[in-house]
C-alpha cells in the first residue's frame, strides 16, 4: 500500500535549483521536495508522497490523520515503529491490544 504521510517542515534550502526540504516524521528526516507547493515554510505541515510534499495540512488535521493511520494499523504495518511513535507524539492512542513487544501498552 502506498500512502501519503504528513509530516514538519523543518529547514528548507534550494539544491541544484530545486526548493527541498528537511521534514521531520515524527523522529524520522527525510529530505523532499518542495517544488509543487512553494509556498511551504518552515513550521508548516505537508502531506508527503514518495519525497514530494503535494500539499499543505495544518497541524490539527496532520494529527488527525496520523491518527487514524495508527488506529488503522497502517504506520506500524507500512513503517514500522518510527511512524508509530510519531503518531503516539502526535497525541494518537493505540487501540488496545495492539501494542508493540516491549510497549509498555503490550505489557499491561
């Protein structure tokens, strides 16, 4: 499955004239790029897709969407821990018996 994940900006910088930028998902940097809506700033939200950002989210509806990614199991199955985190920072809860081994949700 292929998914569209949201995720901060947080440094932009013009690299062999494409406008690119450092975005934070949730503890995982990757570089994107930004060519499709320059107008992104730092602190901003995007919805990212195979290291293109295709549009600006604000910061409410990236967490409900990390969210909903969580409750549906995608993060973990498509990224691993990495996005389960962030969703978990993003104020998404597991459902429960879900939890990863060593979780402290998969314990209790």
């Amino acid at each position: 499955m292929c998914l569209a994940v949201p995720g901060r900006v947080l440094e932009i910088e013009e690299r062999d004239a494409t406008r690119m930028a450092k975005v934070d998902f949730g503890g995982v940097v990757k570089d994107v790029c930004l060519e499709y809506v320059p107008d992104m700033r730092v602190g901003d939200y995007a919805i990212v897709h195979v290291g293109f950002a295709l549009q600006r989210l604000d910061e409410e509806s990236a967490k409900q969407t990390l969210e909903l990614f969580e409750n549906l199991g995608v993060l973990e199955e498509e990224f691993g821990d990495a996005w389960s985190r962030a969703a978990r920072d993003a104020g998404a809860e597991r459902p429960a018996g879900t939890g990863l081994p060593g979780d402290k949700e998969a314990r209790s």
